[in-house]
C-alpha cells in the first residue's frame, strides 16, 4: 500500500530537490513497516527532531504542520509480506515506494535522497534509480529525514491503534506491536493475530509448538 498524501504547492523554480527518508516499525512483533519521504517546504515548521526523541504530544502537534507545508508520501508494507521477503527487504521496499510516489508527484527528479541509517535501497531494490546517501543518526541530523521520521511514525502508531480495536488483547495502542512483556503474555494465551509477524521468532515459536 502507498499513500501520497502531499501538499499541490508548486516547486519553486531552480530549487535544489533533496528528499528526506525514515522508516517506523523494523522492530515490532505485528503490523506493518511504514517509510516517509519528505521535501520539505519554505514554510517547514522549526524544532524537527528524531520522532524518538520527541514527545508524542509534540509529534502529534508538528504531523499536520509538515503535512500542510511540505511535499510527502508513504510507502507501507504490510506483515504478510515482511515475512516472504523479511524485514530488511520489507524496510528498502518500503523506502522505494515512498520516494516512488513522492516523485511522481512532484513531476520531478531529486538532486538527492537522504536515509536514515547506514544503508540505502540502491542495488538493493531493482526499482530504485535515484542518488542516495546514508546518514547514520541523520534523523537528528538533517530535518527532512527528521520530518519523515515524524510522518512515518505517527501513521503506524494510527495504524497500530486501529488494530487495536479489532484486537484488544495484545495492548497495541500502548506498545504498538513491539514485544513488551504485556503483548509476549497475550501471545502466549491467545496465540498470533492475522498481522502478527510469523517470521520473528517469538510469532515462529508459539506457532510451532
């Protein structure tokens, strides 16, 4: 599943095209990994940051200012597919169907990608053909990355929510999928839900026994 859901300001003319790119979600037991890719705009709002390192109140209030004032999309792969491809794949992919779907949309090439961490999808996912670096920490560091990381956390955390209505077992809402001792003890008694992560090990050991 891929979302754009940016702005239709246009592109000021002659402006360097840098994109920011994070992802939420490599670690949990259930529900999908969720990537961002942000240009951001003139008007961007100040204070961006890591998501990690920010409050939820205060990602909650920075969301729909990056929405309103820059030019984003998402890129989400779902648990079924994590678990044929695993999560390192599931994390490039979902990184190239988010810049995918931002640069369709922006009707134009990037200078360059900047991405979280130390690796990037190029030679890694077949469809990605744009300039990319790396930035260890550069969630902190460069505020498109930061702003992405905002994006892409605050919609699996929505994701995560919703889950939790149809699936109040597991305390999702409060540890959005990853393996607290509260969501290992509800797998234990009630077994996986449909988006728990069959791969990872503490999903793979309940099923086989």
């Amino acid at each position: 599943m891929v979302r754009n859901l940016g702005t239709s300001r246009a592109l000021a003319k002659g402006a360097s095209l840098v994109i920011g790119v994070d992802e939420a979600g490599r670690g949990p037991l259930a529900g999908p990994v969720v990537a961002a890719a942000c240009l951001l705009g003139p008007d961007a709002p100040g204070g961006l940051d890591d998501s990690k390192k920010l409050s939820a109140r205060r990602r909650a209030a920075l969301e729909p200012r990056i929405q309103a004032t820059c030019r984003w999309a998402l890129g989400v792969v779902e648990a079924d597919e994590i678990d044929r491809i695993n999560i390192f794949a599931a994390t490039m992919l979902a990184m190239t169907r988010a810049v995918g779907e931002l640069v369709a949309a922006l009707g134009a090439e990037p200078d360059a990608v900047l991405i979280d961490g130390n690796k990037t999808p190029q030679g890694r996912v077949p469809e990605w053909r744009w300039p990319a670096r790396a930035i260890v920490g550069g969630d902190a560091l460069e505020p498109c990355i930061s702003a992405a990381s905002i994006l892409a956390k605050e919609h699996r955390d929505r994701v995560m929510r919703d889950h939790a209505l149809a699936h109040p077992h597991y305390g999702w809402e409060r540890n959005m999928g990853y393996g607290t001792a509260e969501h290992l003890a509800a797998l234990r008694e009630h077994g996986p839900s449909p988006i728990h992560r069959r791969s990872f090990a503490p999903v793979a050991q309940l099923v086989l026994l």
